[in-house]
C-alpha cells in the first residue's frame, strides 16, 4: 500500500503514536470521545470534514494536506533527535548512586558540557542541542551519583535544557518529565529549585495547564526571597523576575489580562535593578526581556493591535540587541502572530523572514512557527521570502 494509499484514519493513528498520544489524549485536546477517536482510527466513521481534519492536524502538529494524503510529510524536524532524548531521560534510574558502573565526569569538565549546551540553546542551534543531550544527561547524572550536591546545580541545569528544547519543538509531555527530574534534584536548594520551575512553567503551559503553571512560577519566586530588599541577592533577583515574566504568560495562556498585567509590573520593577553581570544562568532577564515578553501576553490575549505597538517599541529599544539569538526569534515569531491578528500579511512575512534569519532552526522546527508561515504562506501572494521560506520546511510541494 502506498502513501497515497494509506486510509485517512491511519494516518491518525500512525502521528498521534509518533506524538506519544493516548487516544484519550487526543480526543481531549480534539474535543471528541475517545470512543469517536478510536472508530476514526479503525475506519468505522469517516473523517470527511475538513474543519474537523484540521482540528485534528493542529493537535497532531502536521499539515492537513498529510492527513489526507497529497503530499509527503514535512521534512525531518527533529523527531528522530527527541526520540534519542526521550530514551536519555527513560535511563535515569538505570544506574543508582553509588552503583559505580561508569567512570563519572569531573564537575570542572560537565560545567563545561552544560555551558556549551547552554550556548546552543540561546543560539538556537536546536539540532546540536539533541545531539548533545542525551550524552549530556548521562554524565550529568553519573556525575551527581559521585558528588552529591557539588554537581546538583549541573544536573538541573541539564534537565532545564532538556525540557526548554523539548517545549522548543512542541514535546511538552516529555518537557514536563525533564522539568520535573529538576525539581526533584533541587528540592532543598532554593536557588536550583527556581531554576527548574522556570522550564516547569513553561512545560505546564505548553500543556494547556496555565493555572498550575502560575502557581508553580510565583511559588517559586516567593521563595528565593524579595528582589527588593537592600540586601537582595542579584542572582535571586535575575531569577525572580525571569519567574515572574512566565507567571505573566502562563496567566496570559488563561486569559487573565489583569493578573498577566500586574505580574508583567512586578517583573519590571526588578528588571529596572537588573544587572546583566550578575546573570549567571544567562537568561537575558533584564527591561528588554520584560518589553518582549509584554508582546506575547498581548498576542496570547488576541490583542494584536497592543502587541504590534509595543514590539515596534521593544525592536528601537537599546536591550533589544543584548537579548540571546533564540529570544529575538522567538519574539518575532510572536510579532508574526500579532501582525497576522490584525491582516498585516506582509509584515508577518518579514517578521518570520527576519526571524528565519537570525536562527532558522526557531522557525523551521517549531511548529508553532510552520503554522504561523503556513498561515502567512495561504493568506495571499507571498512575498518571495516567505514563499522560498514555506517550500524550504516543505509546506508547499
């Protein structure tokens, strides 16, 4: 049986095991039974509407057109890397503390291996970053069965890595794990432990669970002590409102403008007592990242007009420049949506081109990035960026 070949329903089946779905899982986000689910998969009832397949395409995070069998798959976008991933965190228990059963990595040599994988990261060098990963979090994990806590914070950022990229390239389920295994670790150090909620926060958003998000981010700020006092910590101070940006957007993923908008103040107030040189978890926090991340409440609150202005603001902004590669793609990803919620095509195209250029990887393997260009790419004639840009991740043939 060809491709062409292949029944509608199948081909369900076949990206929602890819996506590590439960037929419950799907029909929950689908908004059907799974009984309805599961005859669909069979052949039973016929998936003929097109408003549902594209319900269904969204959930399953591919294109329409690869439902229904007009043309191939998008190219590989990172699926056989986060498999490898996903294998790394399922060996976690394989060798318990004091097992001895590898030689572990010197905390001088790991601090290394996790700033190189920071460095990817912030650069947006997905691919690496998968590469990287799975090794990363053995010898992370090795590392701290033989010291304890002088490789605790390096074993959290590990799995902080692992669960950003993972959120990167719409694996929340699995970005949630990691970001768990973080948390665990850290319990008992405040510092670590609000370094693994921000990558927590992030997975409990991306699983439509904001709620659970803000109370997790803010817990977690509250704890590390009050950004304001004379004697604050700097590095408690960066973390703090780097917590609170995500408190902002998780409530914003809830439709909670006033709350998005009181904890995007909050998280101002810090930054305007920022200082980058005591930023040693690299996170860019600082009145910049408080600008952009103003940007995306206002798109997750569908209000693109607000989103529009003030990422016209935040791009003339002297900070804007200082914001890591993967942040600035990032926002204009989001500058794409907010252009396309108020029927501005072209300046969606450039906003993606633009971001395209900066760090491809943002655009081409996100896939909330390639619904955005495919958006873009149907809304018209496309400007020949954005059309080189949709036959190059293959949403055009």
């Amino acid at each position: 049986m060809t491709g062409g070949d292949v029944p509608v329903g199948r081909r369900v089946a076949q990206w929602r095991v890819r996506r590590r779905m439960t037929q419950q899982m799907l029909a929950d986000r689908v908004g059907k039974s799974k009984s309805w689910v599961d005859k669909v998969e069979r052949g039973v009832r016929a998936l003929d509407r097109f408003s549902v397949i594209q319900d269904v395409a969204r959930v399953l995070r591919v294109e329409p057109a690869t439902l229904l069998g007009r043309e191939n798959p998008p190219p590989a976008h990172g699926d056989e890397g986060v498999d490898g991933v996903g294998a790394a965190l399922a060996r976690y228990d394989l060798f318990p503390i004091g097992s001895g059963h590898r030689d572990s990595t010197s905390t001088d040599e790991l601090g290394r291996r996790v700033d190189h994988a920071w460095s990817a990261y912030r650069h947006a060098r997905y691919p690496q970053v998968l590469r990287l990963v799975p090794e990363l979090l053995d010898a992370a994990r090795d590392t701290y069965a033989g010291d304890g806590d002088g490789a605790c914070g390096l074993l959290v950022r590990a799995y902080r890595i692992t669960a950003s990229v993972l959120v990167k390239l719409g694996e929340p389920d699995l970005a949630w794990l990691a970001a768990d295994r973080a948390v665990t670790v850290a319990a008992g150090h405040p510092r670590w432990t609000a370094v693994a909620a921000v990558p927590l926060g992030q997975a409990l958003r991306a699983t439509g669970r904001g709620r659970l998000a803000t109370t997790v981010t803010i817990t977690a700020a509250n704890r590390i002590g009050d950004p304001a006092a004379r004697d604050a910590s700097p590095v408690g101070a960066a973390l703090a409102g780097t917590l609170w940006v995500e408190a902002a957007l998780a409530a914003a993923s809830c439709g909670d403008a006033r709350s998005a908008a009181e904890w995007l103040g909050v998280a101002a107030g810090i930054a305007g007592r920022a200082d980058d040189r005591h930023d040693p978890h690299l996170d860019g926090f600082g009145p910049a990242a408080v600008q952009v991340a103003h940007v995306a409440v206002a798109v997750e609150l569908g209000d693109g007009a607000e989103a529009v202005t003030r990422h016209e603001t935040a791009i003339r902004s002297e900070g804007w420049r200082w914001l890591p590669v993967e942040h600035r793609a990032a926002h204009l990803v989001d500058a794409a949506r907010a252009y396309l919620q108020i029927g501005d095509l072209l300046r969606a195209g450039r906003a993606l081109t633009e971001a395209d250029r900066l760090a491809p990887a943002e655009v081409r393997m996100r896939p909330v990035a390639r619904t955005v260009l495919a958006e873009v790419a149907r809304g018209g004639p496309a400007p020949a960026g954005v059309a080189h840009l949709a036959t190059a991740v293959g949403l055009t043939r």
